[in-house]
C-alpha cells in the first residue's frame, strides 16, 4: 500500500522587499530576471565561439590553431554578468603565452524588462529605468556602458535587454524562452587604433523580434567581433544614434 505525503506549498513571492536603494522590490520579478540571465547565457555557451573545435577549424590557417583555448565564465564578477576569454589574438594571429593568461574578448550584463514594469512605465520608461533611477541616478546597466565607453581595451561589450509580455510570476515555471519576445542588443567596442589617450567607440543596437532569432545570432558568430559585425550588418546606424540619444546613453 503507498502512502502519498501531502506536501504544502510555501509561497515566498507573496512578500516583498526593500533593495540597496530603498526600493520596493518584488521577489518573483528578480527571479524572472534570473531566469532571463541564465537562458540568455545559455544561447552564448552553446555558441560557436565557445567551441574550442570549430574555433581552431575557423582559424585552421595559422599555424596556432591547435593551441587556441576559449572559455565562456558565468557570474564571477559583480560589475557584469558573463565573460569569454580566449588565448588567440586574430588580429595579431598569435597566441598569449606570458604566464598563460587568456584575453577578456567578450563581457556581457543581462536585463529583463518586466511585464509589471512595462504595464507601469510604458515602453519608453520601463527602458529608461534599466539604465536610471527615478533621480536620474545611474544603474548597473548605465555604469556598465560608460565603462565600455571610455575603454580602449579590445573587447566586445553588451548590454542584452529582454522583454516580455508575460506576467513575471508565469515565467518562472515556464521552461521555454519563448516568452522573451523581443531581445535589444546595445554593444560597444573600441574602434581600431583606439588607445589610453584616445578612445573612439564604435556602438550598435540591434532589435531581435524573439529569443531564437537573438539565439541564432549569437551561435552564428565565431569571436565577439564577428557578432558585432553581425549585428552592425542587422542594423542602420541611424537607429542606433536614435536609440542612444533617445535614452541618453554614454
């Protein structure tokens, strides 16, 4: 005979909280969030770029290729969300061997923007607070692309903006990324010929209508320059000086 135990489910959504900056924060909305960050960082894991095979395939001209190592790292650091390094310099065709340190090629910061957000603030507004507080003073997401901005460092920096038309407490449970419905791009990278005392940034914002169309784009890509390339060639650039001087943008 089974004896079934009757479980009783604790809700925690049902409270609520006050973050850092005395803000009322909502448990199940930062949860949608997680899971927005963790399947965004999936479609880069499971990207070309992060496959050491098809990498050295790519670059099977050099003489290097067998010795190209990359690594994709996940929510080491407080400033951004996910990093790739790798120890060949294309540009250069050489590998990096002092002390056999890799390069940071790629750094990434994930956002959702919430349906409860969205409903609240509009399209426009719910945006403008990924990247400022109501007093205007800047968010993680701001302090990520000023950063970027003012780097002469040859890397791919991104900001990936999620939205959705799903109430949060419905995401959490879903296992489909589908209800991410439309994904932003915002990425910065220093221009060729960029220096300490010289930095020219090349920007683009590129709008993917789904998850899987972000997805496909990031799997297509080989380096984190050629996503950028991708991404330039997806987009007007009219649209990405509108898009930064509309959100006042660094």
């Amino acid at each position: 005979m089974n004896h079934q135990t009757e479980q009783t489910s604790l809700n925690l959504y049902d409270k609520v909280y006050k973050d850092n900056q005395g803000v009322v924060a909502y448990p199940w909305r930062v949860s949608a969030g997680h899971k927005f960050e963790a399947m965004g960082a999936m479609a880069f894991f499971q990207s070309q770029m992060n496959n050491h095979h098809l990498v050295r395939e790519y670059y099977k001209s050099s003489l290097h290729h067998q010795d190209i190592k990359v690594r994709m790292i996940h929510g080491d650091h407080a400033l951004y969300d996910l990093k790739y390094k790798t120890n060949y310099d294309a540009s250069k065709n050489r590998i990096h061997i002092a002390g056999g340190q890799a390069e940071t090629k790629m750094l990434v910061e994930f956002k959702l923007i919430t349906y409860e957000s969205m409903m609240k603030y509009g399209f426009e507004g719910a945006i403008q607070r990924v990247f400022k507080y109501k007093d205007q003073e800047e968010k993680r997401g701001y302090k990520f692309l000023q950063r970027a901005a003012n780097s002469y460092m040859d890397r791919l920096n991104m900001v990936v903006l999620g939205m959705t038309n799903t109430r949060s407490s419905q995401i959490i449970p879903n296992s489909s990324a589908d209800v991410f419905e439309q994904i932003i791009c915002i990425g910065y990278m220093p221009a060729s010929g960029s220096h300490k005392n010289k930095v020219i940034t090349r920007k683009v914002v590129n709008i993917f209508h789904s998850f899987n169309d972000f997805a496909c784009c990031v799997h297509n890509a080989i380096s984190p320059h050629q996503l950028f390339e991708m991404m330039e060639e997806n987009t007007h650039v009219d649209h990405t000086i509108d898009f930064i001087n509309q959100f006042g943008l660094p």
